[in-house]
C-alpha cells in the first residue's frame, strides 16, 4: 500500500491515491462467480500487512459450486465491527460491447473504468 503510514495507536491511515490504487489492483481480477480469481488472497496480504489475522474459509452447498471467503480479525476486543462483501461479479457477457475491458480498471474522463 503505497503512501500509507501507520501512526502509533496501530491506526494505518491511507490517501485517496492508496483507494484508488487498491480499488484499481481488486478490478483487474477476473473474479466471475464462483472464482475469486486471486482477489481473496491479495485482500488477505494488504489486511495482515496492516495487523490483521486472516483465514479462508470454504462455504460448499449441494449442487452448487464451492465458494471462497476470507475472515479477517484485528484486536480482540470491543468494539467490534463486522463488514461482508463480496469479490465475485457475474460474467462479462459479449466483451465487444465494453467500452473497455472490464478488469483493465482504466482512467479515462475522470471515472475509473
């Protein structure tokens, strides 16, 4: 993570610049459902070199493909947050009608393609 500092009390304080350089690193993998594409693991290595204990975890449901998940922990005590998301999108469908290719995560006018 380019620019960040972590201050005494353990805070890492980020730039708008880190956002958008980690934004653009999670947009360039090919993470179509039910593949993480490698995301998973690159958010495990940016989350432990900022503090936090991490583990995969492998949800399995009958007849349907495996998924991958990441828990994160830091501290071990209250207050306690809890934040869920996901890394997946769903196929890309005709890439000819992408303006650009949907996990080059391109700048252009302004907007993070």
């Amino acid at each position: 993570m380019t620019g960040q500092s972590q201050t005494k009390d353990g805070v890492v304080r980020m730039t708008s610049q880190d956002a958008l350089s980690i934004a653009q690193q999670l947009i360039r993998f090919p993470s179509v459902t039910p593949h993480d594409g490698g995301a998973l693991g690159h958010i495990a290595s940016m989350l432990q070199q900022a503090g936090f204990q991490t583990q995969a975890l492998r949800f399995s449901q009958s007849g349907t493909p495996d998924i991958d998940n990441l828990y994160a922990r830091i501290g071990t005590g209250a207050p306690y947050l809890l934040f869920a998301g996901h890394t997946d999108v769903v196929p890309v469908g005709d890439a000819s009608q992408w303006r650009f290719d949907p996990f080059s995560a391109q700048i252009a006018d302004d907007m993070l393609w």
